[in-house]
C-alpha cells in the first residue's frame, strides 16, 4: 500500500516524522493511559529534535519538491559510486538534502544543508559507500515547509570481494553473586568467552581481552539502603 497524489506513489514510512502520531490515535480513543499516551508524545518531540524539525514547521500542503540522479549501472566492483545529485522546488527554497544507503544515512543524520544556498535548485555531487552485495541508494530533499520530495531509489550490486571488519569486543558474564537471593549461573562466564570466539571467524582482526573475576564472598541479604542489582 503506499499513498497516491497526482500520479505520484509514496511509502507511507516517507511521512513517518510527520504524520506518525501514536499519541493522537491514542488519545482520540480514549482507552489508554495518560501516561501512556504522555510517552509517545515526547517519543515525537525527541524525534524531531534529533532530525532538526519542529512541529509548527510543518504545512499541510502537499506540494513537493523534486529530486533526480542519474540511473546507475546494475552493478559495479568499486566499492564508491559518485552521483550527481539535482534537487528543485517551483514555490519554495531547499533546506536539506537527504541521502541513505541500506537504509542508513550519508554524512549528518539530519541532512547536508542547503540553507546557505538561498535557492530552489540544487547540484551536488555526493559518494555512497558500498557494501559487498546488492545496495539501496536512496535520495530526498526537504524544502523550507519541511515537506520531503519523492525518494529517489536505485538498486546497485557491488561485486567487489567481501573484507572481514576490524572488531572490539565486550563480553561479559557474571556467573557468581555476592546476595544469596540470586541463583549463581554456572555458564555465564563461559557463554561471554564462546561468544569472543565465535565472533573471531566473523573479523579480520579482533581487540579482546578476557579477564576471570574472583569468586564474590556471599552475603546473607542486602542492606536496605542499597539498591538491587540489575
């Protein structure tokens, strides 16, 4: 299912930042807890300000801004691919522009900036990383009203070879308790140590140091003024 203007199809989760309000739902209802629906409400407000907007930014036009790149070839072995990014608005000037490979953003997760332009057109180039495999290129622009234009996606298969990451690790497993209220684990420890090994065949090189911590003396209970252990 995806939401249709003008001829035009896009995926509901484009209007996610917006439009996504769980607490709205909620509260219109009328069956869940204040607190419930108080929670949601600042889960939206923190997503806001992490990806720079505000609410009272937003319009309820649907008029939207217009971004291209060129088509790529289906496959490549480079482990870059370089595009030339064109983004325009008829009636508004550009914000930001927004781009993702496999879902994950390039450069600054609020966008490259086009404020400084004080434009409705933009050109840029912009290189996304490659992963070995297929690839999602996705790119977007927002203009002044924050209304994001139609994601752009290419499909793009990198054929270069696979090259095991560098890894540090932290494993860690408690298998003795100091308070007798809490069963020992006799497999913890080891569990955190098969762990590090596993995770050794998956990395080129990996930084892991093992440490075994001494048998804690048992304690009969817990004094009250101290919290319990999680």
């Amino acid at each position: 299912m995806k939401i249709t203007n003008r001829g035009q199809a896009y995926p509901f989760e484009q209007f996610d930042l917006q439009l996504h309000r769980p607490d709205i739902g909620l509260s219109r209802i009328g069956y869940a807890p204040k607190s419930l629906i108080e929670s949601y409400a600042r889960l939206y407000r923190s997503r806001l300000e992490r990806m720079g907007f505000e609410s009272r930014e937003f319009k309820p036009d649907f008029h939207l801004p217009v971004v291209k790149f060129p088509k790529t070839e289906p496959s490549t072995s480079e482990r870059r691919i370089t595009l030339q990014i064109v983004a325009s608005d008829e009636q508004l000037k550009l914000d930001r522009l927004l781009a993702w490979v496999n879902d994950v953003p390039v450069g600054p997760i609020k966008g490259l900036s086009l404020d400084n332009r004080n434009s409705r057109t933009a050109s840029m180039s912009l290189e996304f990383p490659l992963m070995p495999g297929p690839n999602k290129i996705q790119v977007s622009v927002v203009n002044s009203n924050n209304v994001e234009s139609h994601r752009e996606t290419r499909e793009i298969e990198c054929t270069a070879p696979s090259v095991k990451p560098d890894l540090c690790l932290v494993a860690v497993g408690a298998s003795a308790y100091t308070h007798t209220q809490f069963d020992s684990l006799p497999y913890a420890a080891k569990d955190a140590r098969d762990l590090a090994a596993f995770m050794e065949k998956l990395a080129e090189r990996v930084e892991y140091e093992g440490r075994t911590a001494p048998q804690p003396p048992r304690a009969s209970a817990r004094p009250s003024d101290q919290p319990a252990p999680t």
